[in-house]
C-alpha cells in the first residue's frame, strides 16, 4: 500500500458516515495529501468510487483485505 498521510478507521459504521467522516478528514488536509480510509461496508467500494468523482478526489487504491476495505484518497 502506498504511503497516506492520515488515517480513518470506519470499521462498523455504515452508509453514509464512512464517506461523511472522509469528507470531514479531507476538508481539513491540505492538497495533494492521501487519506487512508478503512471500512467494513461493503457498500462502500461503490460509495468512495461515486464520491470521488463527485469530489474531483482521486481514489487511488481501492482493495479488500480480511473483511475490511482499504481506500487511498488523494484531495485534490
């Protein structure tokens, strides 16, 4: 996995929060910055991809791994 500059854990949470809380972690990063996000919805493979190019952040990564998801976001 590539290095990120800030990490948040959604494990548990379910749709929307995990893209709200992103949303709130990537307002206070400067640009350029990755945001590593980690959830457990599976819903929210299709939620980070939408969100993304709703956002114009890039979604770098996207991959399961023992039941949790792991996105890279970098903000725009």
């Amino acid at each position: 996995m590539a290095d990120f500059d800030q990490e948040l854990d959604a494990s548990g949470l379910n749709c929307p929060l995990p893209i709200l809380r992103a949303k709130k972690a990537l307002t206070g990063m400067e640009s350029g910055k990755v945001l590593h996000i980690i959830a457990t919805d599976p819903g929210s493979v299709k939620d980070f991809e939408a969100f993304a190019k709703q956002t114009g952040n890039e979604l770098m990564e996207s991959k399961e791994e023992g039941g949790k998801f792991h996105f890279l976001i970098q903000k725009a």
